[in-house]
C-alpha cells in the first residue's frame, strides 16, 4: 500500500490500517520518541551543563596560555610544542561543542520539515478524519518544548556565538592583569 504518490511502502503490520489510523500511529510513536528525549535530558541535563562549562573553561585556559606564550616569547624549549598542543586542544575541543550544537540543530530542523510536510498533506487531503489527525500531529508538535539544558537555555547552533565571546571576554579580561617577567638562570 502507497501513502502517496511516490513509491513509499508500509511496514507490513501498518498495510491494513486506514489513512487516518496510520497518522495516528505516526503522531503516537513521535510522541513516544519526543517523551523519551525529553526524558534522557531531564536525567542528563545537567551532565550537559556541566560539560559545556567544563568546555568554555577549557577553551579559555587554552587560548589565554596561547597568547601569554606568544606575547611574551619564552625561552624555554617546550614553548612552541605547547602553543601547538594548545591550538590542538582548542579546535579538539570546540569541535566537541560544535558537533553536539550541530546535531542538536538537526533534530530542531527535523520537526520543523515535518510540521511543514503534514501541513503540506493537511491540505491536499479531502478525508475529514484523514484531516483531523492531521490538524492533531500539527498542533502536538506546535507545543513541544524546545531541547533545553536545565531549564536554561536552548542547544542549537545558535549558541555557539556567545560562546565564543565569552571566550574572547574572558581572555581579553585576564590579559589585562600583568604576567611576572620570566626569571632566567
């Protein structure tokens, strides 16, 4: 059995339901999914916290130790294999960051061409059942809550702004206060 006009098949035990029956157990199994999700967060939101301030420290310390090194030029050996290991540890880390703001974005941008497919489907069907689990999947996911950690703020790409300037703030703060000279033997 087609669900539209494209070659999209059913699973076997979903063949013998009808249009509005099958919405309907879309929309309860993404309910399910969104319950579950929001539940994994609310067990590790604040692990996630934790893990991004964790990050945004890291990140400081790195990029502070990176310009110290590089204004003050010091003599010792080591200090051009440090700068590398701190520019290795920086993009390491912000990667890190990156990639689970990106993935958190997917999932947001997910739901978003969903809501716009069934909207699209809401309107070219002429079933009024069909239309009403429609209306129903459209309006459970109009008012689910965005992914937030503890409460506070929401993870996606758009984050990654002020992080990064609250790591140049951070380091441009610490700069200020005077480095002792390097004591030489």
């Amino acid at each position: 059995m087609s669900i539209c006009d494209e070659k999209h098949y059913l699973p076997l035990h979903l063949s013998n339901l009808s249009k509005p029956e099958i919405i309907e157990y879309l929309r309860i199994k993404h309910q399910r999914i969104y319950e579950e999700i929001h539940l994994l967060l609310k067990i590790s939101s604040p692990q996630l916290l934790a893990y991004l301030l964790i990050e945004v420290l890291i990140q400081i310390l790195h990029l502070y130790s990176i310009i110290v090194h590089i204004i003050y030029k010091f003599d010792n050996p080591t200090a051009g294999s440090t700068i590398i290991l701190n520019c290795i540890s920086i993009v390491w880390h912000g990667n890190g960051v990156y990639y689970l703001c990106w993935n958190m974005n997917i999932l947001n941008e997910m739901v978003e061409r969903l809501r716009r497919i069934l909207t699209l489907c809401k309107f070219t069907t002429e079933d009024a059942e069909e239309h009403r689990q429609f209306r129903i999947f459209i309006n459970k996911l109009g008012h689910q809550k965005s992914i937030l950690i503890n409460d506070y703020f929401e993870i996606d790409l758009g984050i990654i702004g002020p992080v990064v300037g609250n790591i140049l703030t951070y380091v441009l703060v610490a700069l200020q206060f005077k480095i002792p000279p390097q004591k030489t033997n």
